[in-house]
C-alpha cells in the first residue's frame, strides 16, 4: 500500500477538520537526509494527527517511522538505522510566540499558513538520527578491543625493559664483584 502525501498543507485548517493524515515518503527526495545516507534507498512511514493541546494550542502529533541508509563511522560499512520517532510539536504563528514555547515543546513556525510536509519530516527525521553513526555493535569493536589488548601487553613489556635498562648489566658486575 502506498499513500502519496500532499506536499504542502493547511495546518489549521487540518487542526480544524482534526485530520490524520498517513503516507509514506522515499528519503530519496528528502536533500538534507541524502547528504547524511548512505545510498539513496529507503522510505520513511508518517501518521500525523493535526490537533490541540489540552491548552488549546494546535498541534500536530504521530510518528516517524522507517530507516536510513548510514555509513559506520567505525568500520565504514553501510547499515540501516532505524528511526522509530514520536512526534509532538507545537505550530506557531511567530517568533514571540516560539520564545515563550520553545523551552517546554517542540515547536513549528508556520508562514503564510502553509507546511511544506516533506521539510517537517525531514526535520523529524534529522533530529532522530545519531550524531556519529555507528552499529550497535560493530564487528570493529571487538577486533579492536583484541588489538587494544596486544598494545597494552607490549607496552608493558616495554615498560619493564625500559625501566632500568642496565639491571641486567648490574647484574653482570655483582657477580664479578662475588
Ligand atoms: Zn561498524
């Protein structure tokens, strides 16, 4: 099943008739995420319900949902993240309005009335992924813990040498001496 979102909204209009609206989007068209992945392919799932807070404020909840092609940062394979996001974010006419709201909610300046949905998802999107992107477990971390093991060992091999270089030669004397 495929459902095309629109690709720009009425949001209170929306918040007024209290729609739901669900669809699927490819990431190939989202330019900020491409710049992020991986490989261009993937879809991202979205359910957003346009509605109030408690407080009367127009709101728009749901979920993000899909995953992204990322590299690695540690052995530089690709992998798949998942990103599995709540969304509850606050629209605001203005900026004012945005410094009052901003330190308790998640906020959306809507201009002109319109959403472009494809920005908001994206948006979504950026901020559910990692900052440095890595498997959970990297196959890496293990080779490395054994390396890291080997490189303690020698070190202190060489610690032992190092720290008195003439024992052995000391040695050598004292049984002269006897
Ligand atoms: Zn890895």
């Amino acid at each position: 099943m495929s459902t095309r979102l629109p690709i720009e909204i009425n949001p209170y209009r929306l918040v007024e008739q209290r729609r739901i609206l669900t669809g699927q989007l490819s990431l190939k068209r989202l330019s900020r995420i491409q710049e992020l992945a991986s490989a261009e392919t993937g879809e991202v799932f979205v359910e957003l319900e346009f509605t109030e807070t408690d407080t009367g404020l127009p709101t728009v909840k749901g979920k993000v949902k899909g995953s992204v092609p990322l590299q690695c940062q540690r052995c530089l394979e690709s992998f798949d993240y998942s990103v599995d996001s709540d969304v509850e974010v606050i629209l605001l006419k203005s900026d004012a309005e945005a410094e009052r709201l901003q330190e308790s909610h998640d906020t959306w300046l809507v201009e002109d009335n319109t959403i472009f949905l494809q920005d908001f998802i994206e948006d979504e999107l950026l901020l559910s992924l990692p900052v440095i992107a890595r498997h959970k477990n990297c196959d890496l971390d293990e080779a490395a813990r054994a390396v890291s093991f080997d490189i303690e060992v020698e070190k202190e091999k060489q610690k032992d040498e190092n720290e008195n270089p003439f024992a052995a030669l000391k040695g050598a004397f004292k049984s002269d001496e006897s």
